[in-house]
C-alpha cells in the first residue's frame, strides 16, 4: 500500500482521450505502456547560487504541468558538490534493493537529495515551496531576486573545477542507482532522463583517467536506456561555454566512434538512440527546453503501409491532440488513519432470483430481434480479420488532387504518420520520403483503407502531406513534414443537414470575398496554447489545501454601500476564478482588439449577420404546406342534430361516413357511448335517439 501522501495527485488523475493502441493485444507493450522518470542533477558552484530559483521555478512548474498531463511520472532531484548532510532516511526505506545499495547515498560525499525519485506526490510539492519559504530575503514584490539559497545549501568544495569529475561521476551512478533500485509499489520506469544543469565547463579538465571514469559512466547510463540531457549555463556574463569535453563525453563514445552509431544504445534490440544538444542555454530558455524534452512520443499505432503486393513500407502514427479530463476521486476506507482504496468485485446474476451464474455457464452471443448468434471466439476474429491476411495494415487505393479534401468530412483529429525505422522493412525512410515529396510537388494526396490498430474496423483515410506550400500554416516553428492520416466517412455515416441549409442558396452563400479568411489571417498570430481553466482552478485548490495557504480574498466594494461590507460570495469567487482563467482573459483582449480595429469591426458583423440570417432563416421564411382539397364529393359535411334526425327517421344513417359519425358521437361526450365500427357507431346513435326524441 503506498504512503498517503502518494495518492494526493491521483485524485485529480488525468485521463487523456488518446487512441495509443493499449488494447491491441501485443506481448510486447513497451511502445505504449509508458512511465517517464526524470532526474534533475544541479551542480552547487559559487556562480551557480545565482541560478538557483529559475531551477527550482522550473522544478515546480514541471510537478504542476505533469501531474495534470501525465501524472504517474517520477521525479528526483539532487545537489552535488553539497555538504549537506542527508538526515531524513524514510526515503531509503522504500527503496527496493540490499540494505548495501541504500547505504551509498550516504557514502557518496556531496551527494544531497532534495528528494528521491518518485513518482509525482504531495511531499515533493511541500519540499519545493518550503525551499522557497528559507531562501526568502526582503520583500519579494521590491526585490528582484528575493531568494537567495546561499544559506541554504553549503558548498562541499569552493573550486568547481578542483573535484568536479569525481562528483559528476558519483551522481550519475546515485541516479543509475535510482533507476534501477525504484521504491516499492512504483513501476518500472521505461523512459529514463537526466537533466544535468551545471556552469562548469571542465568535466575532466584534461586529466585522461577522470575522462576514462566518465566515459564509462556514460556507457553504463546508455547501455541502461538512460539519456543525459545538459542544461549548460555561463559561469558570468558575457563568457563563452567550452563545449569541447562534454561534446567528447555525450557525442563520442568509448571506441571514439560517435555515441549514435552502431554502439548506440539499444541498437542491438532495434532501438534507435539519439545523441543530445550539447549547447550553451540561457535561463531564459529552460522552460522551453524542458517542455519539449519531458514529453513523450505518445504512440498511436505501429503497422505496415501496402502499396502493392511488392512494395511495402513500415509507418508509425503518433496522437497530435489530447484532451485531458479530471477524474472522479476514487472510494476510499480509514484504515486505522490510512487511507486504502476500496476494491469493486462484479458478480453476473439471474434476472429473475438474482443468484449468481458460474463463469462457465456464460455464453457470450449477438441478440438481434428474437434472434441469438451464439459465435465461437476463433470465428469471431477470423472475422474481425475482414479478409487481410495480416493485422493492422493500411493500403493505398490510389491518389487525388488535394482540392478535393472537404475538411467537414472528417471524423475524429488527425494522426501524424513518420516511417517507422524499428519496424519490418529497412527500406521505410526512403520510400516514405520518395513519396512525400511527390504528393506535394503534384499536390496530391492518398486515399487509404485499413485497420491501422489490432483492434480497429476497416476504415478509409486521408494521408496528406504536411507541407506549408499545402496550407499547413500555424504558429508552430519547423512543423513536423509527415502525413496526417485523417479518417473519412462512408456515405451512410454522413448526417442530413436542415433542408433550409441544404435547399436555400441565399442565407448559406460563401460571402465574397470570405470574411472569415480576412479575420483570421489577421489574428493568426494571436492564436497560441492556453491551458484548460477548469483544470488550473481545480489543482490550485488543492495545491493551496495542502501547502495551507490563505487565498487573497478581494474586497468588493458595492456601490453606494459606505459601511465597507463586500459583494455576495458568488461574486468574490467569480472575480477570483476570472483572475486565474488565462483563457477569459486573452478571449477579453482579442475582443477589444477586433471592436478597436475598424476593418475588423467590420469583418466581424458582417459575418454576425449572415450567421443571423442563416439561424433565423427557418422563422423568417416558414414553409407555406398547402392542404390538398379533396373533391366536393369526398368532403366531409359536419352533421348536425337535425340531419342525424331526419335520416334517423328515413332509416338512411349508413350513407354517413365513419369520420362524420365520429365526430358527431364527440360533440356529444357521456351522451353516446363510442364505438370502433361504423355499424356500432350508427347502433349507439339510434340508442341515444330512442331516448332522447319524443
């Protein structure tokens, strides 16, 4: 059972509507089941105090983007060249591994954890903000560098060159450690970084021995799968970094030949390995760069694409959009103090004793109608098969020019497909790229068919060049080149639209030239990625709960009102929410901006108006049904009591039709009793008449 302070984010798990090929049913699922750590190593050196609090800014932003996206990931942190001493053991005794391996945290001089690598919890957030709370100097809203960790953490030695090789080489084996020796009931991490972030640029300083230890430091880390990533800042302002003996540790391996070569790391097991960017950064960018290193290749499918029976290639597709929604909390019992989960048990019973049916009683069939198909398993899927002799697979039927791509008809967001270098075929690159750059020289596009997972149903699909001499324009620097595989309907998959869309040419005419082209090729530029409102108002409720801070209420003054009393609650949370709401906010400047912009302004009511037009078309022009009048000899006559007599006293009722005699009987409710049949309708008529005549 984890610690309770473990499952603090799992309330507000994440769960991400991405088809990433979970449920395809391969032995081999490291391509999907993911669980990311990282580990960040900060060298302590006299100018790198100054450093500090961007790290540990970044740290935290990190803990609160991560455990809304992806939060099963673990995190550790570490200083070396510290002489802290490490006095809180309880993280240690949850480490797996022998009572030895747990004790060289301690051996190891300089090492001093901020925290183990764990996966994402409460405690790391309490250590994070209480590390701010001690490097507090003055007033951090007229002080521009209000946190000094000077004080805080203590230099083991004051030359950063003097013992640095040594100490690099002990905290890539206390992470190697961490790594391989994880706390109990975490799972296996299968993506393993380290972002080291130093300002010495001296690893070995020249001395052959340290170079040889480091080297084949680096070698165990890539023979583990475990990738250093340098964070590489100037030691002063204005001093170039020397990139030379790192470019030899990370880019060089120990033959001298490059670390991406035939000796990469897990080449032997068809994985590819990458060598890092060894390049000086500014504080400015580590966000950035941290953003775009912590994510992950999320993988959508992984299959073989068909041009003919003798051309094949081998493509991978990866999600491009996720949607992430708050989980509901899961049920829990107080244990003595500690929290467990509740297990849920699912029992099939009879419909009409409720006992409980055994498993092998069970059959699995296909009700339809008064009909049931009971289906062995082995057919089921030789039919799930749909006549491929293989599975998943994408064939390409043939080309069209792109005009005739109709973004309306699509289902689903795009997948952005890339030659699969691990898969079957050597050759995918080559081919891929020969066919890339023909469909967008012709611009052109693919229609394919397939079954691109396991468990997908044959579908058709778009593959269409990414190029932006296609229209593929966005904020993004260097987008992607690749193919976005895009679902397409089948003709019954297609839903009417209201006639007076379809019939009516006027309200749904293409205003020319196109208002919506103008405007947002002027707002292009505006549109960036904000992040989701309703999720950083929920984890800044929790955050403040747990960290016991005290919101900062405003006071709202009403109008007129001198005693100083505030506004109802409602509206203090409204304003409080809207000061957090990132997305109202920039929703309120692009509005001002476009009613200040007087061809904007413009733009923008015309396409107010004819979307008026179009929504009020119906209302505006209803349709005129005009009843069809049947001939003199088929109308309906309205019966009145004297008709009814007198053809009652003639014996002649039956030449009345039934609508006629039914809406007499109703003039006359409780009077005459109703019938179904002409004949008992006349027989119910003469009753009454027998009564009521004289």
């Amino acid at each position: 059972m984890p610690p309770p302070d473990s499952s603090f984010y799992d309330l507000g798990k994440s769960r991400e509507r991405r088809e990433e090929g979970k449920d395809d049913g391969r032995d081999d699922k490291s391509m999907y089941d993911i669980h990311q750590g990282i580990i960040f190593a900060i060298h302590l050196t006299p100018t790198m105090y100054k450093n500090l609090p961007t790290i540990f800014d970044n740290l935290l932003f990190l803990i609160h983007d991560l455990a809304k996206s992806l939060p099963n990931t673990g995190l550790g942190c570490y200083l070396f060249n510290c002489s802290n001493e490490v006095t809180d053991r309880s993280d240690s005794e949850s480490i797996r591994g022998p009572e030895w391996r747990k004790q060289l945290l301690f051996d190891r001089k300089g090492i001093y954890p901020i925290f183990k690598l764990n996966d994402i919890n409460a405690n790391q957030l309490k250590t994070i903000d209480n590390l701010f709370k001690q490097s507090q100097v003055g007033d951090e809203f007229f002080n521009d560098n209000p946190h000094s960790f000077d004080k805080v953490f203590q230099l083991l030695s004051t030359d950063p060159v003097k013992n640095y090789g040594e100490q690099l080489s002990s905290i890539l084996n206390q992470c190697q450690d961490d790594f391989t020796y994880i706390p109990k009931y975490v799972k296996p991490y299968t993506s393993r970084r380290i972002f080291l972030f130093t300002d010495c640029d001296k690893p070995f300083n020249g001395s052959t021995s340290i170079r040889t230890t480091l080297q084949h430091n680096i070698h165990d880390l890539n023979t583990a799968r475990i990738g250093v990533i340098p964070f590489l800042f100037a030691s002063a302002e204005g001093k170039e970094f020397d990139l030379k003996e790192y470019k030899i540790l990370l880019e060089v391996g120990e033959s001298g030949e490059f670390a991406g070569g035939k000796d990469a790391v897990g080449s032997s097991a068809g994985h590819r390995s990458y060598i890092p960017s060894v390049k000086q950064i500014s504080l400015e960018k580590i966000r950035e760069k941290i953003s775009k290193t912590k994510e992950i290749k999320r993988t959508a499918f992984a299959c073989p694409l068909v041009f003919n029976e003798k051309l094949r290639i081998s493509i991978k597709g990866y999600a491009l959009f996720s949607e992430l929604k708050l989980r509901l909390p899961d049920s829990f019992y107080d244990d003595e103090g500690v929290y467990k989960l509740v297990h849920t048990k699912t029992v099939k019973l009879t419909k009409s004793t409720g006992e409980i049916i055994p498993e092998d009683k069970i059959v699995k069939a296909f009700h339809i109608g008064d009909q049931y198909f009971n289906m062995d398993r082995t057919y089921y899927d030789k039919l799930l098969q749909f006549n491929e002799s293989q599975k998943p697979i994408l064939r390409i039927l043939g080309f069209r020019d792109i005009q005739y791509f109709n973004p309306s008809y699509t289902i689903g967001t795009p997948v952005f497909v890339v030659p699969d270098e691990d898969g079957e075929y050597s050759h995918s690159r080559r081919t891929f790229s020969a066919l890339y750059q023909s469909l967008t020289r012709r611009r052109k596009m693919c229609l394919a068919w397939g079954m691109p997972r396991l468990l997908s149903y044959p579908s058709l699909y778009y593959l269409i060049p990414t190029d932006e001499s296609l229209g593929f324009k966005t904020n993004t620097d260097n987008y992607p080149q690749g193919l976005a595989l895009i679902e397409i309907p089948y003709s019954d998959q297609i839903r009417m639209l209201p006639s007076y869309l379809t019939e009516q040419v006027e309200p749904t005419a293409t205003l020319i030239p196109n208002k919506f082209d103008n405007l947002l090729e002027k707002l292009r530029a505006r549109f960036v990625s904000l992040e989701n409102p309703q999720l950083t108002w929920y984890f800044k409720v929790f955050e403040d709960f747990l960290l016991q801070r005290e919101a900062k209420e405003p006071q709202i003054k009403i109008e007129g009102d001198d005693s100083g009393n505030t506004g109802s609650e409602a509206l203090e949370k409204q304003i409080q929410v809207n000061a957090t709401d990132q997305l109202k906010g920039k929703v309120m400047e692009l509005r001002s901006e476009v009613m200040s912009n007087s061809e904007m302004a413009a733009d923008f009511k015309a396409i107010r108006n004819q979307l008026n037009r179009i929504s009020n078309f119906e209302e505006l022009h209803p349709k005129k049904e005009e009843e069809e009048k049947p001939p003199p000899s088929k109308r309906n006559k309205l019966l009145t009591d004297d008709i009814v007599i007198k053809a009652w006293k003639l014996d002649e009722m039956s030449r009345f039709s039934a609508q006629q005699l039914r809406v007499y009987i109703n003039s006359k409710p409780n009077l005459i009793e109703r019938a179904n049949t002409k004949s008992a309708m006349i027989k119910n008529i003469a009753e009454y008449l027998d009564r009521a005549v004289t």
